[in-house]
C-alpha cells in the first residue's frame, strides 16, 4: 500500500518567487461597452518572457504604433499584432493581421540598453534613451533603427562623466540633512523640438530641428518640466530644503535668466584651436558683435516698446582663457573712452587683451590649444545699502519722460536745484532706511524760506532691478525708475589671435 500514493516535497524557495525581472505581461483589450473593464484587469494569463541574459526588462514604450522593450543590455520588439501584405493575381494587396495578439519578440539591439528608464523619452523623430554600456544618446527611430546621436556631435566626454546607470531619484536626504537629487532625466519640448537631459548639476539641451546639442542651462533639481499647448512649464519645490510645496514656473517668459525667481549669469564658452599641431601664444581676441537692450517693467512684468537699441558701451562682464596648465582666471573687462582699459571698440569690432597666467603674471597663455570663456553678469554684485553709499554709481533705470538711460546716484545727500520746470527752490535729500532696506527720497518745495509742499519717495532692490514708488496716494504706484536694462547678444564672429 506504500506505492499507492504519490509524495513530493513542495519547494519553498521557488514557489515563493514574487519578481519576474524578464517577463513581460498585458491585459485584455479594451472595450469601451464593456460592462467589467478587463483593460485594467492584470490577470497574468498573458505573459512574454524576454532574455534574461541581456539584463531585467526596464521599461516598455511605444512609438509609431510598435512596442520596444528596454533591458539593461539590449533593445527589442516586442511583436504584437503583426502584419503581413500578400500581394494576391488581381493586383489589389491584401494585408492579415494576428488579431491583436503578442506572437514574440525581435531583438534589435543585444549590445545597447537602458537601465534608466526615466532616460527614455518620445521626440518627434522617434525615442531617445541614454545606455550606460557606451555612455551615449541614441534614437530609436522608424523601421525600429538605432542611431547614435552624442558620439557623432562630440559629446561623449560630458556623457561619460555621467550617472547614467543610476535610476532617476527626484530627492534624498543627506547625512548633514540637505535634500539632494541623484540620476538624471529626460524632457522634451514638442512645440520647440528640444531633449533636455537634467542631472543635479545642469542640463544638456539637443534641437531636433538643428540636429545639434545648442546649450547648456541651469535647469538642475528640476523635477518636472510639461507642454501645455504651446507653452512649457517646470515644477520644483518652493523650498529647496523641504519637500514642502511645489511651485509651477513659466519657461521663456518674464526676465531674462530668471528660474524660480533666482537669476543666472550668461557665460559663453569656445576652443580656439587653428593649426592644432603650432605652438601659439595667445594675446588678443577680437569679437564682431552687437548687445542691444530692453527696457523691462517688473512691476507691469512687461516689455515696453524702447526695446533692440544697440548699447554701444556694454559688453561681456568677464573674460577667462584657460588650458591644461595655465589660467588667467576671472578678469573683469573695462571699456573706457580715452583711457587706457583691456576692452576697446571700434564700429562693431570689440577688441581685448588676453591677461597673462594668474600664477605666473610673466608667461603669456601659450599652448596648442585654449578655452576662452566670456560671462555677462545679471545682477549686481551689491545691495541697495551698496548703492546708497555710493559703492557703483553707474546703476542705471530708464526714465519714460526723457526717453533717456540716467544714472542712479545717491551720493549727493543735499541737493538745491533751480530749474524750468520748478522756478523755485527745491531741496532734495536722501536717507537710508536699514530696518526696511529702503533708500526715502524727500523733495521739499520752497519759494523764499516759506516750504510750499514736500514729496517723498522710496527705492526698492528686488532681483537686480530698482523700483521707485511714490508714497503720495497710492503707496504702490510705480514711477518710471523701475525699468533696467536686458540684453540680448547678437554674436557674428569671434576671433582669437596669436603668434605661432
């Protein structure tokens, strides 16, 4: 009676198995009269097991009607509702389909993948995804096609520098508290055709419509950025230290450089490398160019009408050139009419001395090779106490009235004037106020030593801009003064020169 019956010992370890790494599963199709939606109804029934030498299954994403699946090591097709053309006697094609079924898989690739899957995002030319193996962008677009897109543009350098096996954390928290942000992400632009790919330091932008990487920004911590209709949008928190909060930010809009109300400085970086086997000394570059202006209300968050007028004295704040060995640093560049100065200009030419190494002030820049690096600073470098103690006296506002730029000094406390608009005396003064940081301008009017009527005004410092309110009638009316200056460059040509 022992052989009776059949014994054997259950496996614990392999029943209990709960992670399919390889295995691809799907619903039932989805019918909209259905009374039970067996779409979201993951039963298990159906499933596709991949190959699980090229690593677990990271994503599954569609494009022009195909289904790719990405593993750590290979990019594959995953065939559902195939199709098949059969051109019949009379000439008129015949396509049969599999009715909607998953028939297997066709490995494009079993030597690139992703492990990132935030990586991967759809552009108008097909799904770009970043592999770790090669460090590299590539496209996969239609007839299921790889193309490498960093490697060919020059870009691999910054690639390989990059976490790019690390999957896209949106925050963590240090040991010291501080909230960080790890991996990097892919978005896009549909109106623009623009990838932007974000680490937690920058952001690496790619135009579609050029076929070039065109920029980097400082697009970094951002944890959202989204088309709504033809405007682009970015999330972040409202405090970077908290996850308390999520502010909704215009792209393109309002000021110049200005992200989640911080503003960034514009530098602008080259190689100068003609004849790359001559040993060159660097002394001077020359740069064709223009910086046109816009008057910018902060108060209206409007541009008005005095805009694109060439400013024939402002140019780049700094200049740095720099090789393996050798720096000249940050130098400031000073452009000063009939002096001597590091900056001249003559017509639209804009000419400067390259300044010599910093360690060593007597060797000149000499190498085959050097990056020249220009920035152009957004906000001074000063606060309104600053200002008000006459530390930069050169801070100019648009006055509407004039139609003129004025500059904005306060170093004159006391100050009598006679003019023809105002035939009799008016005293005018000028106190700082620390406890609101805010500079109170006083007019008094008088004819004789008999006062007429006395005007007060203040000036504000938000974001790099002065604001002059009237404290006569509405406290919040806002004067002229609070205009600045935003530049818009206009670069042709620039040009290094050196002696071989």
């Amino acid at each position: 009676m022992d052989n009776f019956f059949n014994y054997r010992i259950l496996d614990e370890d392999y029943y209990t198995l709960s992670k399919y790494p390889t295995m691809v599963t799907w619903t039932g199709y989805k019918n909209n009269a259905a009374e039970i939606d067996n779409w979201t109804n993951i039963t298990l029934a159906s499933t596709l097991e991949m190959d699980g030498t090229n690593g677990k299954v990271n994503a599954v994403r569609v494009n022009s009607d195909q289904l790719y699946c990405f593993q750590d090591d290979a990019v594959g097709q995953i065939l559902f509702n195939s199709r098949v053309q059969i051109s019949p006697s009379d000439g008129v094609p015949i396509e049969i389909s599999n009715n909607y079924k998953v028939d297997g898989n066709r490995y494009i690739s079993t030597t690139i993948g992703c492990k990132n899957k935030w990586s991967i995002i759809e552009g108008i030319d097909g799904l770009y995804f970043i592999d770790d193996s090669t460090k590299a962008l590539y496209l996969l677009g239609g007839q299921a096609q790889l193309k490498a897109i960093s490697t060919p543009l020059n870009m691999s350098y910054w690639f390989t520098n990059q976490d790019t096996a690390t999957p896209w954390i949106q925050h963590y928290w240090s040991s010291d508290g501080e909230m960080l942000q790890q991996g990097l992400r892919c978005f896009y632009d549909a109106c623009n055709a623009d990838l932007y790919i974000c680490t937690p330091e920058e952001t690496l932008c790619y135009s579609e419509k050029l076929g070039q990487f065109v920029s980097f920004f400082d697009y970094h911590n951002v944890i959202g950025m989204f088309n709504i209709d033809s405007d682009y949008y970015a999330l972040n928190y409202s405090d970077v230290n908290t996850t308390a909060g999520i502010k909704l930010w215009g792209m393109f809009k309002g000021i110049y450089n200005n992200l989640f109300d911080k503003i960034y400085p514009t530098d602008f970086t080259f190689i100068s490398n003609e004849t790359p086997g001559a040993d060159k000394i660097f002394t001077n570059i020359e740069l064709r160019g223009d910086f046109r202006f816009w008057a910018h209300n902060e108060v209206e968050d409007d541009f008005n009408s005095i805009n694109h007028i060439v400013d024939h004295r402002r140019m780049f704040d700094t200049l740095r050139v720099w090789n393996e060995y050798q720096d000249t640093g940050d130098i400031d560049l000073k452009f000063i009419d009939d002096t001597v100065s590091n900056m001249k200009k003559k017509f639209r030419i804009w000419r400067m001395d390259i300044p010599r190494d910093k360690d060593n002030v007597r060797q000149r820049i000499r190498n085959t090779w050097s990056k020249v690096k220009f920035t152009m600073n957004t906000l001074p470098e000063f606060t309104l106490e600053d200002i008000f103690n006459g530390a930069s006296n050169e801070y100019t506002a648009w006055n509407s009235i004039t139609q003129e730029w004025e500059n904005l000094s306060f170093t004159n406390r006391y100050d009598t004037v006679q003019g023809e608009h105002h035939p009799e005396y008016v005293l005018r003064s000028f106190k700082y106020d620390s406890v609101n940081d805010k500079i109170i301008e006083s007019w008094k009017y008088k004819s004789g030593s008999e006062t007429i009527s006395v005007n007060t005004y203040c000036y504000i410092l938000k974001d790099g801009i002065i604001h002059r309110y009237s404290y006569e009638g509405d406290p919040n009316r806002s004067i002229p003064y609070a205009y600045r200056k935003i530049y818009d460059m206009e670069i042709h040509d620039v040009g290094v020169v050196y002696y071989a």
